[in-house]
C-alpha cells in the first residue's frame, strides 16, 4: 500500500501541476489508474491539507477563464457540473457575479466580430450568429436584444 500511496500522490501532483483540478476529476482520474479507494481517499485528504486541491477555488477560477475566452455563464456551468463542482458552490460562486456588468459588452462584441466575417448583415447571418452565441452558453433573450441593436 505504500508504494501504491507513493505512485497515486506522484501521479495527483502531476495532474495538478498541468493545471487545478476538481475534487471529482482527481478522484476519475486515479480510478482509472486502478488505484484503490482506501488510497485514493488518502491521496485526496492529504491534498486538501495542503490545500492544493479546492474545488471553489477550481471553479472561481475555472469561471474567470472561460469568462475572459468569451463563454456564456451556460456553458460554464454545465462544464462545471460534468467536473463534478457542487451545485448549492455553483450558485453562490454564479450569483455573486455581476452579470449585466460583462454579459451584454461581451454578446456584443462577439457579436460584431463574428458579423464582420460576411459582407452584409441579414436575417440569415443574425441566425448564425444566434446560433454561435447560444453554443457559447449565452442567454437567448440577452442575444436577441443585442443583435436587434446592430
């Protein structure tokens, strides 16, 4: 059990050098190396000490990023949902950001640099648009208001 405990922390912290992880992701990932239950809570416990394992600070983040890449909140919270994060985490996490602060601004912008792509703007470029925007995770309404203002 030592050297499996040795190999499975190895392994964890090679994982979460390449980038933060969740809890659940962490956990998947050891299994699928066949490492045993007992092992893995261990592995896990000791991470969380050391506190290089938090899933409120995985999501937080993982939310800034794909915030700054230009994704929708839908989006994130679905990928942040099939990463295992909480879901009572989630919506304190999604309710304390001010989201007409950055979601309009951004629409629009996304908006304007996927449009510039075609020479004329019609019915059927705002369809694709809509439908670009909608894969991104943004809120249908928030779209459609902003593709009738250009």
């Amino acid at each position: 059990m030592g050297d499996e405990l040795k190999k499975a922390k190895n392994l964890a912290f090679r994982l979460l050098k390449y980038r933060d992880r969740s809890e659940r992701e962490l956990v998947n990932r050891l299994r699928k190396k066949k490492v045993s239950k007992e092992v893995i809570e261990k592995v896990i416990a000791e991470l969380k000490s050391l506190s290089l394992l938090d899933d409120r600070k995985f999501a937080k983040s993982w939310i800034q990023e794909r915030i700054r890449r230009g994704y929708g909140l839908l989006k994130i919270k679905a990928e942040l949902k099939e990463k295992g994060i909480d879901q009572d985490l989630l919506k304190d996490l999604l309710e304390n950001l001010n989201k007409d602060e950055w979601v309009l601004p951004q629409i629009r912008e996304l908006a304007q640099k996927r449009i510039k792509k075609y020479n004329k703007i019609d019915l059927n470029v705002k369809r694709k648009v809509l439908s670009y925007l909608a894969r991104r995770g943004f809120p249908y309404e928030k779209v459609i208001r902003v593709l009738k203002e250009l």
